[in-house]
C-alpha cells in the first residue's frame, strides 16, 4: 500500500466513523418515534428520512451545497464562526451522514418493534418515566439491531460518492476519500491506481456488511 | 459511422455528427453547430466536458467524429492510440484569476493570491484538466506553487472551477479569458496571464464526409467569427492564417 492510499484510507475510515458518530443518535430517535409514535405527519417524516436512499445522491449534495454553502442559511453562519462545510472534511462527514442515516433508521426501527411492548408496559406501570423506560428496556433490548444499523451505515458512508462530491470537493490529502480517488485516478488515466484503491474498499465494505449481517441476524 | 450511413442511408435524414469538445467552448459551439446545421445537412451532436474525460472516453471508444482538446497533451492522448486522421491547432485562449465582483481582497497580481484573505483558490484539477494544468505550471514558474498549494481546490472541469466561485465557496479562481463572458458575478482581478499559451488542437476523428465538412466548417471564417466573438484566438482559419496578430489581440 502506498503513502497517499493508506492515507485516503485511513482519511476515508476516520471520517465514515465521525458520520456515524453524527447519524446515530437522531436516527435512534426517528426510528423509536417510527416504531411506536402515533403522531400527525409520521408518514411524512418516514418517506422524507427515506429520500436519501432513492434520490440521486448529487441532488442531496446540491441540496447540502445550498444550505451549507458559504451563502447558504446554515453556511452563512457556519463560515462566520470559522466552520467551513463545503470544501472541508465536515463536508465529507456531512454527506457520509446524511446519506448513511436512512440505513440506521429502516435497520434500528425493525429492532424497535420486535421489542415486545409488554415490557415496556409493565415497566411505565412501574412507574419509570418513558425516558427512562427507553434507556434500560427498549434500547438495550433493541441494541443489537441499532448496532447491526450502525455498521451498516458506516459501510454505506465508507462508499459515499455524489453528495461527498459536490460538498467536499475531491482535493488529495483534505477532502479525497476512497471513493473519490477512484474517479480521480479513473479520470487522469491511473487505472493500476485506481484498481487498488478498489480493491481496498471493497475489502472494507465486505468487512462491514459481515459484521452488519452477523449482528442482525444473532438479534433475530 | 453506423448512424451516419443510416442517415446518409434515409435520404432525408440529416446524419449525425458527434463532436466532443473541451466544455470551455461550450456557448461558441452551440452557436456554431446551429450555424453549421443550417448550412450543411447535418445534426452536430455536443459532447462538452473536461478535455482528459473526452480524451478517456475516445480512447475506450466513444465514437467521436471530432474531438476539440483545451491541450495538446489531451490531444495526444487520442493520437497515441492512433484514432486521428487530421489534426490542426484551432484556437488560443489565456487564463484569468477571477474573483467574485463582491471581493473585498484586492488581488494586483499572481503574488497577491498569498494573502490570507484568500483562502481557497479553485482551479481544473492539475493531475488531467487542462486549465488546471495550465494553472499550476503558470504558478510553479511565478514560484507561487508550493505556498498556494495548501489553499488549492481542484475540480472536475474548468466550469467546475468558475461555479464554486460564483456560489462563494472558493475566494479565487484560476480561469479562461473566455469563461468570464458567461460568469455571474464574477470578474478579473487583474489582465489575463500572458502565459502559458493556451492552444486548442482540432482533430478529426472519423472517416465520414459528413464529419470532415463540418471538421472544415470549424476553421472557415464564419467559425472563426464566432469563435472570436466568444473571446478566442483562431489560429487555423482556412482563409487568413494569421495567429501571431490574433494572438498579440
């Protein structure tokens, strides 16, 4: 492994970990309110979490690009604090997220609702507050399917392309990740360059999707 | 070929003519595939984008009938795998550091790029696009190369460049001359760089008559009008061959 490969791998692991990191908390929330909540505009907030799976991924860059830009709504004030997004490493974790969180939440809500509701019955009658309720019953009960939902997502970020492309750019040595020096080297005529790194992330996403597979399938 | 004998075939077809050009002349080829189209009977079909992806895609056999590089190394790529059958040097251009119109960094020169106010500079990505090859030989011989690098955007085209730009990401961009004609917002920081000599090589690809006729149309002076109204230098027009004035213009 060359210098420059290992360093977009590692760049590429480092940053996929810090999405999922950023993606895990708000799609336990979402998938525990899909789970159980029955709330005005669930549908909608179920196909919206959903999008990211089935739109063009450079349309959720151009999407990002608008907000996060340094003219966007949220860039704007971003930038003036000194957190630039779009042509930055937050760029790549923004995009490895956003387009990751789909797969925690379908993956997490599933484990949600094979917990039996009894429990949790029992234990707010028992007078736990729901808070509560969720920390000591539903999710460790639920953890091995949130788990499973996590390395799935960290394997989808690993692959991200589109959206990471058109907010991160594809700079060597700032923003490039595994998937992005592909189409580099592809582009510039480094097919040899461009087969390694290939192969590294396919070894990696392998690696991902078995522990992904192995945890979902002890969770049923 | 194949669509062009079907369409030669039909009669009354116009037959098809794939160029795939450099996507800096993007505004000047559509004007001239219109104008071609009503002179001969053709339908010019434009393929625009970074010269190194063109060059990819004819080498693995995209079927172009004619390929317009921003290079001549690009060029070259096409001509080592043997798919050229006529070749010209077509055009000339130079390259601009553009800045928003808005940009409250004052850039008198290349060396002004060092100020902090500027903190990422957008240029075609120096390992293939030919603007962001010209760019960094252009910076490495100012000796600016080394202390810029870390402040250096690459992108996929030279479009690419002009847009992150125009949306405020980056605070410079290094450009063509001619790419400022469509840009919002955006202007030069100071006259375009006297160097490096930017040339665009022609080549012909197929070996059909319709393909050469419009090969031929593109350095007649009608397309050279247009080209020149577009901001470039034309250097092989058929009827005035006269490059060292166009390119003191």
């Amino acid at each position: 492994m060359t210098p420059e490969l290992l360093q977009v791998a590692a760049f590429t692991v480092a940053t996929a970990l810090a999405a999922t990191a950023l993606a895990v908390p708000p799609a336990i929330a979402i998938a525990w309110v899909l789970a159980r909540g029955r709330f005005p505009g669930r549908a909608l907030l179920e196909t919206v979490v959903s999008l990211p799976l089935v739109v063009p991924p450079v349309a959720t860059g151009l999407l990002l690009l608008y907000v996060f830009g340094r003219r966007g709504p949220l860039g704007a004030s971003l930038a003036s604090a000194g957190l630039d997004v779009v042509f930055t490493w937050r760029g790549v974790v923004l995009a490895m997220a956003v387009m990751g969180l789909p797969l925690v939440v379908r993956t997490a809500r599933t484990a949600f609702e094979q917990v039996d509701a009894r429990y949790e019955q029992v234990a707010a009658t028992l007078g736990a507050r729901p808070l509560r309720v969720f920390f000591s019953i539903s999710l460790p009960l639920a953890a091995r399917g949130v788990v499973a939902g996590a390395v799935l997502g960290f394997a989808r970020a690993l692959g991200e392309f589109g959206a990471t492309i058109m907010i991160a750019g594809n700079i060597p040595g700032r923003t490039r990740t595994l998937a992005t020096a592909i189409y580099s080297y592809t582009e510039t005529g480094r097919d040899s360059q461009a087969a390694a790194v290939a192969a590294v992330s396919i070894g990696l996403a392998f690696a991902a999707v078995a522990i992904s597979n192995r945890l979902a399938g002890a969770a049923r | 070929m194949a669509l062009g004998a079907w369409g030669l075939g039909l009669g009354g077809q116009p037959a098809d003519v794939q160029v795939a050009a450099a996507v800096s002349l993007t505004e000047a080829l559509q004007e001239i595939a219109a104008a071609a189209e009503k002179q001969q009977r053709i339908r010019v079909t434009l393929n625009l984008a970074a010269s190194n992806v063109l060059a990819r895609q004819i080498v693995s056999g995209s079927g172009a009938d004619v390929f317009i590089s921003a290079d001549a190394a690009q060029m070259d790529v096409v001509a080592k795998e043997g798919l050229i059958r006529q070749r010209v040097d077509l055009l000339v251009n130079q390259l601009v550091v553009a800045v928003r119109s808005d940009s409250k960094v004052a850039l008198a020169s290349e060396t002004d790029l060092t100020k902090p106010g500027v903190r990422r500079i957008a240029i075609g990505d120096p390992a293939g696009v030919p603007a962001g090859v010209y760019a960094k030989q252009f910076l490495e011989k100012a000796g600016l190369w080394r202390r810029l690098e870390s402040k250096i955007v690459p992108t996929a085209s030279v479009r690419a460049a002009l847009a992150a730009l125009e949306s405020g990401d980056v605070d410079a961009a290094m450009v063509y001359r001619t790419d400022l004609g469509i840009a919002r917002s955006v202007r030069a920081a100071f006259p375009p760089l006297p160097e490096p000599r930017v040339l665009y090589p022609a080549a012909l690809l197929s070996a059909t008559p319709h393909a050469a006729r419009f090969f031929e149309y593109l350095r007649s002076p009608a397309a050279a009008a247009i080209f020149r109204r577009h901001g470039f230098g034309s250097v092989a027009c058929n009827e005035d061959r006269v490059p060292e004035a166009v390119k003191a213009a």
